[in-house]
C-alpha cells in the first residue's frame, strides 16, 4: 500500500470518520503498515487519559462499561471503547461478547466499541490493544475506556495502558481478603464492589477496606465504591472517584511518571518482537546444521546464536 493513499485513511480518522477508524484499526492489528500509522497518530494523541476496567469474569464489567458510557453521553462526550475478550486456544477466535452486551450505544455515531481478542496473549490485553486506544483518541473520542480479560495475576499488564485502573468484584466471589490476595487487586486504583444488592455487598467492603488500612503506603488511597447497574445505585458516585483520581495524577505529576514507564514497557516489547523474529530465522538456518540434537548443549547454541548475531557481544 502506498503512503500516499494511507495519509488519506489517516487524515479522515482525524475528521472522525467511523469507516477510516475501522479500517486503520484493523490494518494496525494485522500488523499492516502498522509503524507508519502509529508514527502519524502518535504526533496528536497521548492527552486523553484512559480507564481501564478489569476484574474476574462474571463480576459485571461490560455493565459497568455500558453504565459509564452513558454518563459519558449524558455529557455530550464521545466514548471509545476496546474490549478485550479471551481467544480460543484451539481456533484461534473470539466470542466478542461486548458487542452482544453493549447493545444500548450500538447505533450511538457517538461511540466506537472495539472487540479484540488476545490471540493467544497473555496479561488480560493484546499486543496492539494501546495502539488502538490512541487510534481512537486520534478519531476525537474523548473518554477512553479499556475492559480487559479478567485472568488474575497477569492481568497486571492493564497498569502499562490505563492511566486509572478500576478492579471490579462483586459478592459471592469469596471474601475481600481473599480476593485481595488474588494478585489484581495491586493494580487498582479504584475498587468496585458491583453487584451491591446481593448479600455480603458491605462486609465485603470492610474487610477491603481493613487490608487497605494495613498495606496502603501510596499517596492516593483507593476507594471503595459500592454499585448496581441494576438498581442505577453507586454509578456517579463512580464516576466522581475516577475523575479525582485523574485530577491527582495531573495534580501530582504520577502521569508524568506514568508515561515514562510506560515507553519504557512500550520499547521492550517491541524490542522483544524484533528479537523474536530474527531469532526464528537463525534457529531455521542453524537447526538443520545439529547432528545429534539430543547432545546438544542449548547453553552453547544459545551463545553461539547471539554472538552470531551481535557479533560477540
């Protein structure tokens, strides 16, 4: 493809066109041009700050995502949304339920809700799931939402995209202490107990708010916020607790921070991309060369390939 036809695409994503956001999102996840979109977006994207919603499957996330966006638009604001569902290992596809549960902004011209499944990825999100958030800053989406794959402790990854991390649990899940030993719960900076008409909604509380007492060191202490979508119960209250969290950040210079940590995970893993890529194709020259690959020492081979490579470094 041309550079000319994809500047097209990418001035139309900067007028807000639905089809070229589609288009250039798609392109980025195949990995199409993907270096020369990401470098033309990146010159006006990275001032939105995004929300990252993640917790154990079943507690209520996508209703949460749906709730928000709601206020968002109450607001007159445009919400872009990435959900991020589980792919299978055996096929490779998505169920992509979102887009099922999501269906009140369906046909809302004012939001962008992307499925993505993790292709085989580990830590709850996609290798080009913060490529694809910025792509929906760039197309003019103010509010960015991120729900991610709720599967415990390498779900940490979310901290690497989301400015602020919302866990979500709900009642019936085992005990507040228990699920803060889960692993997630490090990650957030607001808690949300959803699903707070069921029984147990408020011990679960205290016994959050007793770890938060005896472990919380930081400086931004997080809440704990009681919701129900069902009852419309909890849901500003939400909504106010993130948009104070996002004012400390600033406040603080924690974004600031934030980001330079960020491009440092960023770099890596494209590094480690590179390095993937170039190590398949000595071990396919070299793997042919092994006489006996049962005596073969990999420790050798492994420093015989990168000196090979880097020419004894």
């Amino acid at each position: 493809m041309n550079k000319e036809t994809l500047d097209q695409w990418i001035e139309r994503l900067f007028d807000q066109d639905r089809r070229a956001t589609a288009k250039l999102i798609s392109w980025v996840e195949d990995d199409i041009e993907r270096a020369y979109i990401m470098r033309s977006v990146l010159k006006q994207t990275g001032h939105r700050m995004v929300v990252g919603i993640t917790g154990p499957p079943g507690s209520g996330k996508s209703s949460l995502v749906e709730a928000l966006t709601k206020l968002y638009r109450d607001n007159d604001e445009r919400v872009g949304i990435v959900a991020v569902d589980p792919s299978s290992p055996y096929s490779g596809g998505a169920i992509l339920g979102d887009r099922i549960r999501m269906q009140a902004h369906g046909t809302d011209r004012n939001v962008f809700i992307r499925s993505m499944g993790t292709r085989g990825h580990l830590g709850g999100v996609t290798r080009s799931t913060a490529d694809i958030v910025r792509l929906l800053e760039g197309a003019g989406y103010g509010r960015l939402l991120l729900e991610t794959v709720g599967v415990g402790q390498s779900e940490l990854e979310i901290m690497q995209i989301a400015d602020t991390v919302v866990v979500v649990l709900n009642p019936g899940a085992g005990d507040g202490i228990q699920a803060i030993k889960a692993g997630i719960m490090e990650v957030a900076d607001i808690f949300v107990i959803n699903k707070s008409d069921l029984p147990g909604a408020e011990r679960m509380k205290g016994d959050i708010e007793m770890m938060l007492n005896l472990s919380c060191g930081k400086t931004w202490r997080p809440p704990v916020v009681l919701t129900s979508v069902t009852d419309n119960k909890g849901l500003e209250l939400l909504y106010d607790k993130i948009e104070a969290h996002q004012a400390y950040l600033l406040e603080s210079g924690q974004r600031d921070q934030q980001r330079k940590e960020r491009l440092h995970q960023e770099v890596w893993r494209l590094w480690e991309d590179k390095a993937l890529d170039a190590f398949e194709i000595m071990w396919e020259a070299t793997s042919g060369k092994l006489v006996n690959i049962d005596q073969e020492d990999p420790y050798e081979v492994a420093q015989r390939l990168w000196q090979e490579r880097f020419k004894g470094g």
